[in-house]
C-alpha cells in the first residue's frame, strides 16, 4: 500500500516537474509547480513528517504560486516565441548529474527507514529549544527579505 | 682585513650605482665625473692599506674570506669570496691608481663631451673598475669568469663609446667576438676543472692538483681552457686582431683598459694559476711559444704603423708577448713585475699620446712633429715612456725586461731567449721612430701652433713617470709579493739586452734622426712591409670566417629564428587568440552558461569521489 | 518504500530542475525551475532524516522551505524590475553578469 502510493506519487512529482520546465505557458508551468510541490508534500506525509506536510502546503505552495501568480500578473507573462535555449546540451548535462548523482546513490546501503520521525510537539519544542538561535536569525533574514524585494520592486519616483 | 678588501669594491661600485641610478646625476656630467673618481679614489687608498702589509720584510699569510653563494646538494657549495694575498693585494693598487689618473686625465680630454655623455662614460669608467678589482680579488675561478666577462662588457663598452662612428661600433664587436671565442674556452676549462676537482677556488685546486687528486688529462684539459680565455683577454696571436681595432674607442680608455689593465688581466690569470701550470708542462710550453710568436708579431706590424695609438697598441700585443713568455717558462714573479712596470709606462704612453691627438688632431705621426719645443711635458713623458718601453737603463722596463729574458733562459728555451732579444731590439727601434718622426720630426703638423695640455691631463702623466722610470728598484719587492724565490740572472742578460735596446735605439736614430722619413716599400724588403702593413693578412682569416658565419650559419639562424622560433610564437599568439575567441563565449555574462560550469562541476565532482 | 529509491526520485527532480534552469529563457521559468530544484534537496534531506530517525533533518528542511520563500520573493522583484525594461525578462538577453 505505501509502496504503491510512494510510486504513484512520484510519477506524479516528476511528471509535474517536467511540465514545468517544458510547459509554453508560464501559468501552466507556475500551476504544474503546484502540483509538484503538492506531491511533495504527500511524500512527506509518508516519510512520517506531517507537519512538514502541512507547512509545504500552506506556506510553499500556496505561498510560491501566489508570489509567482502575481508576478505574472504585473510583468506581464510576454512569453517568448522560443522556450528554450541549447535545450540538447542543457538535457545532457542535466543527465550527466543525475548519473552522477545515481551513482552516489548506488553506493548507499538499502533498507527501509527508522520512521516515526516526528510529531508537531517534537518539532516545535526543537525550534524552540535547541534551534532557537538560527530560527530567530531566520526571521530578520525574512525581515531582509521583504525590504530587498520591496527595494527592488519600488517603481522609482520622478524626482 | 676584510672591510677593506670591500672598500676596495664598494667604492667603484657606490660610484656606478649612484651614476647609473640617479639620471639628473648622470646628465649633469661633471659632478658625476667627480663621484666616479672620489669611488675610485677611494678604492685606491683602501688597495694601499691592503697591501702595505705585504711589502714588508715579514709580509702576512694570505688571507681568503667566503660566503656561501650557491648550495648544491649534495656536491659543495660554490663560495663568493675575495682572496687577499700579494698578488692580488698589489694588483688592485695598480688598477685603482691608473683607474684614477686615467679618470682625471679624462675630465680634461674629455671636456668637449656633452653633459649626458660625459656621465655615461664616467659610469663606464665606474663599472669597469669595480669589475676589474672584483676580478683581481677573487679567490674562485666561477667570480673571476663573471668579473671577467663585465670586464669585457666595460671594454665593449668604452671602444663604442662614440657609438655614432661606424668604426667605433664595428671594433667593438670585434674585441666582443674575438675576446668570446676566447671565452668559450675558459668557460669549458673552468666546467673541466670542476668536475675533476669538485672545487672553484683556487687554493683548494692548487692544494688538490699538487696531492694528485686531479686526472692529469683533465688538468691539461681545464688549463688549456683557462689559457683559450686569457688568449683572448690577452691579446695572444692569433686571437690579437681585436687590439689594434679597440683603439677606436677614447685614448684615456686605451690607456686604462688597452694597456695597463684589462688586457693584463689574461696575463694575472695566468700568474694566478701559475701552480697549476706548473704541472702541466704542455700547456706551459704552448703559453711560452705562444708567447714568443705575439712578442715577435706584435713588435714587427708596430714598424710601419703611422696611427700613434696602433703603434702603442701593437707594441702592448708585442709586451703581453714577453709577460706569457715568462709564465710559460715558470717565471711568473718575472711576468708580473714587468706586467706592473708596462701598466705605468704603457699608461704614461697612452696619456702622453692623447695629449700629442689632442694637439694635433690626428693620429698620424707623420702629421705632428716638432713637439718636443712646443709641449715639453708632454713630450718629456712620452720620452720617459718610451725609455721604459725600450728598455733602457735606468728606466723601469729594463729592470723588467731583464727579468723575463732571465725567467725564460732559465726556463731552458734559448731560442725563444734569442728571439725575444731580437724583439726587444725591434721594440727600440719602433718606439724610437714614434719619438722621433712624432716629437722632433718635422711632419705637416708642425707648423700647427700646438702647446701642452691643461694640468689635469699633464699631472696624471707626471705623476705615473715616476714609476715608469723609478719602479726597476722594486723588484725584490715584486718577487716577495708573489713569494717567489729570488734569482740572480747571468751577467749576460742584461747586457744582451742593453747592447739590443740601444742597438735597436741608433738604427731608429740613423733612420729617422732628419725627420719625417718614411720606410717605402721598395727593394728587396718591399714584400715585407707590404705583409707588415697589412698586418700579416692575419684580421683577414677572422673577417672571412665571420662573413661565412654571417652568410650560412646566422643566415641559418635568422631563417629558424624567423620561421621555427617566431612560427612557434605565432603560433601561441594565433592559439591564443583563437582559444580566446571560443572562451570569451564563457565571460558573455549570462549566467546561465556560468551554471553549465557549476553543473559539470558537479559532475566532476562526483565522478572523482565515486567514479574513478 | 527505501530511501535510496527516494534520493533516486529526488534526483530526477533536480535533474529535472537543472535542466529547466539551464535551458529556459524566461526569468520566471527558471525561478520556477530553481524551485523544483530546492523542493528536490528538501526531500532528500527529509528523505535521509527519515531513514537514520533524526529529528534535526526536519528542521533544516523548515529553514530551507523559508529560506527558499524569501529567495524567491527577491527572484521575483529582481524580475519585475527587469521587465520594466522591454524584453528584458528573457535571461539570453541579460548579458551584464560580470565578475
């Protein structure tokens, strides 16, 4: 059951994420990330991680598309007439990675998991226990964030 | 002892550094004429102080001092040291003071230069006496064949002085080439050597050579070199034809470096490795016969010469001649007591001749004349010079000369005794025809309102007379200097040689005694004097090996340079350029082709950690 | 269920991603692309922690799924303030990355 569930939620991800970077319409492409994302999330669901679930969810996904969304909206999607560019040498790199990535892989002993990876309360007393510091930092790195983006988006003012 | 031994070296080069360094110095002239000869003054008195020790009766243990210069490995380091001894302790007194008096004879002679000029000459003069002293002082044979070859570039350098005269850059080429071929020789003998001996310096090749440890074969080999480099420095035939020429350059530097110091500096050499000679006995006998035929050569082509400076250069080809002579017979104490007595009176000559150019305008004696009235210094010093050159008593050659005919007497070649006698016979003669075609003659100069020059150019002159005519007193000094024993030669020496210089003296008195009356190639002799003039056909060998050279081999060598050498170099632009033609796609600024490099990256990345 | 079988699918989904960066033109697709490409190192973080039980896996993961919003909130002012010049929101075209 799992197994089956593993396998179709991966052709899902990767079916979705080459609809991605191959899609004509960038709308398209930003929904297909969505989806994506969303199997993602399911994955973690399976890897025990619910509340990592629960955050791709809501914060990635919902968050990323509506950002994304909107930018489309205000710059315009203009899509050019060509989608890619030297898409023959960019596959086979790609390719080359993922062998060697693969390869890395195969050297790694096989076994199932040790599961029963967290529950939210785990998580959260992690955060703010051990973690606390980078989590913290995190925020004014989030801080830092919105101003450069707002910084960047500003339309000058004639003056 | 040492801080003065580098005193004697860091004056020459402190002038050179400050002349060569500070151009507003160099432009000004005359101030950097001062700096030159106060660094030589310098290295003058620091030479005194260094060998006063050595002329007394109870002289010091030489004295060698060494710094590690080139670690090997394994094999023993090369040293840079100097080495203080008599020899080269008096040496370097000898160079210093005719350094100096030549330097001070040139602020008059050569006044007319321009500013610039004048600086450059002096940083010549600079550079030439630090390497000369250098040379003197080494104690290993690796620092001699460097102070040797800045030796040469000093010469190279004075004969081009006036490097806009054709002539002027051809004759230093030519003493460039000719003192190389030489070159090549020392440099294989001095490689030779070490690799038999594993040693440069010269006490451990002595101590070395006389225990046996030194293959004779490699022995014979290495001095045989060392002998090629002083042929070349020494003017010894045939390797002479670059003299004669060199006196292109000003007359003060044929004085200094022509004359009295650098051209002896083979004849040192030699000296200096006398130990060594001694046990190669083939070397010896080819030094002394060597030594015969450039005395002979040099003393013939002097008797029809008309340019008064090729006269003095011929007879200094004629005198570095005897110096051999007397080292290849075991005479070194000989040689060098006459190599100091000819630097005084051949640089009392040169000055004395500058003088006679600089009141005539003309190097041609039979265009002076009638000197002796118009500039009595001048021509006092000449006569002096030419006392001492001929061997007359009670001048200082004739001490000297004495001695080297002794030296090669005793060294068991009569007939080398016979035929330098025979030399010194025709030494007389055409030092006499000079005096008197030049000073008393009455050539188409005479008329010329001519006068003795300002004292800066009649003091040096009178100051290097005094030895010239009073140095013969100092030969027991001389021999103490190089620890050689004292010999008395047979009685006959020196009156054989007295009965041949005043000999040679009256058939020029009988000759030449009513003025200008020339030698013509005429009767009988005609054939030779034609041979004379042109000396001997002996420069045409050398222009032809240096056309054929220049027609097949540097042809050959232009076309490789031109097609192999700049066809590699090319060949590197036009890959260079193309390979940057290609990478620039890399630099176009667009990132993502900046991430295809951070991919396979990744890739090489992986395959290292996992794939190989 | 094993996690190689999950690094292996979170391979392909970098590869995938690697491949979208490297080859689309438009700005906008290759944030998206970048973003499959964070998800993909997301889940073989998570994919590790799961298989050794470590607790810390998820964390990281949270802090890389923040730090890839703030990324892509910047990614996508410095698109809308490329596309205020015409046509520059195709990344052939930006050509001023120096240095």
């Amino acid at each position: 059951m799992r197994d089956a569930a593993f396998w179709s939620l991966s052709v899902l991800l990767l079916g979705a994420a080459a609809a991605v970077v191959t899609a004509r319409s960038l709308i398209r492409a930003a929904f297909a990330l969505a989806g994506s994302l969303l199997a993602t999330a399911a994955l973690y669901l399976l890897l025990t991680s619910p509340l990592l679930a629960a955050v791709q969810v809501l914060l990635y996904t919902g968050g990323v598309l509506t950002l994304v969304v909107f930018a489309l909206v205000v710059a315009g999607a203009n899509e050019p007439a060509a989608r890619f560019r030297k898409p023959l040498p960019a596959g086979m790199l790609a390719l080359a990675v993922f062998a060697a990535l693969a390869s890395a892989i195969g050297t790694l002993p096989a076994g199932p998991g040790v599961g029963g990876l967290e529950s939210g309360r785990d998580v959260g007393l992690a955060l703010f226990g051990d973690y606390l510091v980078p989590f913290e930092l995190l925020s004014v790195l989030l801080l830092a964030a919105v101003f450069g983006a707002l910084l960047l988006a500003r339309r000058e003012r004639a003056s | 002892m040492l801080p003065l031994a580098l005193t004697v070296l860091a004056g020459p080069l402190g002038a050179l550094a400050l002349i060569g360094l500070v151009p507003p110095l160099r432009r000004s002239g005359r101030p950097a004429a001062f700096v030159a000869i106060a660094g030589t003054a310098v290295a003058l008195m620091a030479a005194a102080a260094l060998a006063a020790p050595f002329v007394t009766a109870a002289p010091p243990a030489p004295a060698a001092f060494e710094l590690v210069w080139m670690p090997l490995g394994t094999v023993p380091a090369i040293p840079f040291g100097l080495l203080v001894d008599g020899l080269s302790a008096s040496m370097a007194v000898l160079v210093a003071l005719v350094a100096l008096l030549v330097q001070v004879y040139s602020l008059a002679y050569m006044a007319g230069e321009p500013p610039s000029s004048l600086g450059r000459y002096f940083a010549y003069h600079a550079l030439f006496a630090f390497a000369m002293l250098g040379l003197v002082l080494a104690h290993n044979l690796l620092q001699t064949y460097v102070c040797w070859e800045l030796v040469g570039l000093g010469s190279y350098l004075l004969i081009g002085f006036w490097f806009d005269r054709p002539a002027a850059g051809r004759a230093a080429l030519k003493a460039f080439w000719t003192t190389r071929l030489g070159d090549v020789g020392f440099a294989l003998g001095i490689v030779v050597l070490w690799s038999a001996a594993g040693t440069f310096t010269f006490a451990e090749l002595f101590a070395k050579a006389s225990s046996g440890a030194i293959a004779g074969g490699a022995l014979t080999l290495g001095m045989l070199g060392i002998y090629a480099g002083a042929m070349g420095k020494s003017a010894q035939a045939p390797l002479h034809v670059w003299l004669p020429d060199a006196m292109e350059g000003p007359t003060p530097v044929s004085a200094l470096i022509h004359a009295a110091t650098m051209v002896a500096a083979g004849v040192y050499l030699m000296i200096r490795v006398a130990p060594l000679l001694a046990l190669t006995p083939a070397v010896a006998e080819a030094v002394f016969a060597i030594g015969v035929a450039t005395a002979l050569l040099g003393a013939s082509m002097a008797l029809v010469e008309r340019d008064l400076k090729r006269i003095l250069a011929h007879s200094t080809v004629s005198q570095l001649g005897f110096m051999m002579a007397a080292v290849g017979s075991g005479g070194a104490a000989a040689a060098y007591f006459h190599l100091l007595t000819h630097g005084f009176f051949k640089a009392l000559l040169f000055l004395a001749a500058g003088s006679l150019i600089h009141a005539f305008h003309t190097n041609d004696i039979f265009s002076m004349g009638r000197a002796v009235r118009a500039m009595p210094v001048t021509s006092a010093c000449f006569a002096a010079g030419a006392l001492a050159l001929a061997g007359i008593l009670p001048a200082s050659g004739f001490f000297s000369k004495d001695e080297v005919l002794a030296a090669v007497l005793a060294g068991g070649h009569p007939v080398g005794f016979a035929i330098l006698v025979g030399t010194a016979a025709l030494t007389a003669f055409y030092i006499g025809r000079a005096l008197l075609i030049a000073l008393v003659g009455a050539g188409s100069g005479a008329s010329r309102e001519a006068h003795d020059p300002p004292p800066a150019m009649t003091a040096p002159m009178l100051v290097l007379a005094v030895p010239a005519l009073a140095f013969g007193i100092a030969g027991p000094t001389v021999s103490r200097l190089v620890a050689a024993p004292e010999e008395h030669a047979p009685v006959v020496v020196p009156i054989l040689g007295t009965l041949a210089a005043l000999g040679g003296a009256a058939a020029a008195w009988v000759a030449f005694r009513r003025g200008a009356l020339e030698i013509r190639a005429r009767g009988p002799l005609a054939p030779l004097i034609r041979a004379l003039e042109r000396r001997w056909y002996l420069d045409a060998p050398f222009e032809w090996g240096y056309r054929v050279l220049h027609a097949g081999v540097f042809r050959g060598i232009a076309w490789l340079d031109r097609y192999v050498v700049d066809g590699a170099v090319n060949a590197l632009a036009w890959g260079t350029w193309g390979a940057a033609g290609r990478l620039r796609a890399i630099q176009n600024g667009r990132v993502q082709d900046a991430l295809y490099a951070v991919a396979a990256g990744l890739v090489l990345l992986a395959w290292l950690a996992w794939g190989a | 269920m094993t996690a190689p079988a999950l690094l292996l699918v979170a391979s392909a989904l970098f590869s995938i991603g690697l491949f979208g960066v490297l080859a689309r033109r438009h700005a906008i697709a290759v944030l998206l692309s970048i973003e499959l490409m964070f998800n993909a190192v997301n889940l073989a973080v998570v994919t590790v922690a799961w298989s050794r039980g470590w607790l810390a896996g998820v964390v990281l993961a949270l802090f890389g799924i923040a730090i890839t919003v703030a990324e892509i909130a910047v990614g996508l002012a410095l698109v809308l303030l490329a596309s205020r010049m015409p046509g520059r929101v195709l990344l052939d075209e930006l050509s001023e990355l120096d240095g």
